[in-house]
C-alpha cells in the first residue's frame, strides 16, 4: 500500500532564513509522482512542485525545491528565504498509477510552519 | 491558469437533510475528484470520475454519492446528512496526461448540526 509521512507537525522558521520539510514515502510501484502542496488558513490547497519518480534532476520551482533521495523513499521540501506570507499548512502526497482510482493522491498529515518576523 | 470553483466557502445544514456541494472545472479536464480533510487524517478520496457519468468510489464513499452529467461540473451529494460528515471537502481536477498536478478549489467548510 502507498503510504506519505511527515514527520514534522509543526515548525519555526525565521524570517529569511531557509527551512526543510520532510517527507517520506512508501511504494512497490515504480512509476509515481510526488507534490507538495500549501494550505493557508484560508482552506485553499495550492500546487508548489511536482517531482516525477523518473526524474533525475530535482524539481525548482522559484524558492521551492524538492530534494529528491529515491533510495531513501525521501522528497523535502525546500524553502529558501522564507517569508511572513509562507506561514501555512503544507502537504506531501504521492500519485500512483492511473489504474490506482484514477492516479488519486494520497497526502501525509501535514507539517504547519510558522514564520517568525 | 486553471480554476476549480466550489459554490460555498460555509455551509450549515441539519441532519436528515440531502445535501449538494457543486464543483466546476474551466479547464476541460478528464479527471475529477472529491476529497474531505479532517484534523489528523488529512485528506481522503470520497469518489472521482474519469469522464462524463464515469465514477468510482474512493476510499471513503460511505454516505456519499456523485454526478457528473457534464464534464466540467462534479457534485457532490450527501443522501441524508449526519452530523459525522461535518468537514472541509475539497473538489479537484486534473487532465489524463501524466505528471499534472491536480488543481483544488477553495474546499467547503461544512457543519451538520
């Protein structure tokens, strides 16, 4: 069974200082996706990244990049310069294949960070 | 850019009663999708469609049921609300092709009183 954890409930992060949020992941297939995702408390749930299992270089996506370790099953999550408005919930999930209900997404709990001035 | 709409942000309805919670897609995508979030259990698939009046139950579809007559609109339908399916659900979509993310609406926040 495919299977997202994130360890972190919460974290700090000073003001425009770097922060990483971790994530691993549980799979047998070998084609997979993985997204990070932010929810402000807003509700919203917005699409940061996008790494594909056959990836070799890690995703960038301005001041996000995941650190993909695929033998360590880990995709963090990397925020450099952190700003006040990155305060949120954020969320790993994995896709498996179509045939897995339609590529559904399966998300980990979340990791709330906070950002301090 | 892609725009999943949700027709209420709140909604506050009583037991027994039938409830819908309407999604559209403006990007002609395949795929729909209905989640619910809860605290410490994040979020769980309810149902998806895969194409106009095409649905497979999630991992949660007790309660549920879902229509999509038209490809850009994916409902939502709670048959006789109770008071444990007080949550924020979440619609989606996404297009067949691999390595899309899937686009959220702003989710509904839905007490049953």
């Amino acid at each position: 069974a495919q299977k997202i954890t994130q360890t972190q409930p919460g974290m700090f992060v000073q003001e425009k200082e770097a922060v990483t949020l971790d994530c691993t992941y549980d799979t047998s297939d070998q084609s997979y996706g993985l997204f990070w995702y932010k929810q402000p408390s807003s509700g919203e749930m917005i699409f940061l990244i996008y790494q594909g299992s056959y990836d070799e270089q890690n995703a960038t996506e301005g001041r996000y990049s995941l650190n993909f370790q695929k033998a360590r099953k880990s995709a963090n999550l990397v925020i450099s310069a952190s700003q006040l408005g990155d305060s949120a919930m954020y969320f790993c999930a994995m896709r498996g294949p179509r045939y897995n209900q339609g590529g559904k997404l399966i998300f980990g709990q979340g990791t709330e960070l906070s950002v301090k001035p | 850019d892609v725009k999943v709409t949700q027709s209420s942000r709140y909604l506050v309805k009583r037991t027994g009663e039938k409830v819908f919670l309407e999604c559209v897609q403006d990007m002609d995508h395949e795929n729909m999708f209905w989640y619910r979030q809860d605290p410490g259990l994040g979020l769980r698939l309810i149902y998806f469609s895969y194409d106009v009046k095409m649905k497979e139950k999630g991992d949660i579809p007790e309660g549920y049921s879902v229509s999509r007559e038209k490809k850009e609109r994916f409902s939502l339908i709670l048959e006789s609300a109770s008071t444990n399916q007080t949550s924020m659900y979440l619609c989606a979509s996404r297009p067949e092709q691999g390595g899309q993310p899937q686009h959220f609406g702003d989710g509904t926040r839905l007490s049953i009183l």
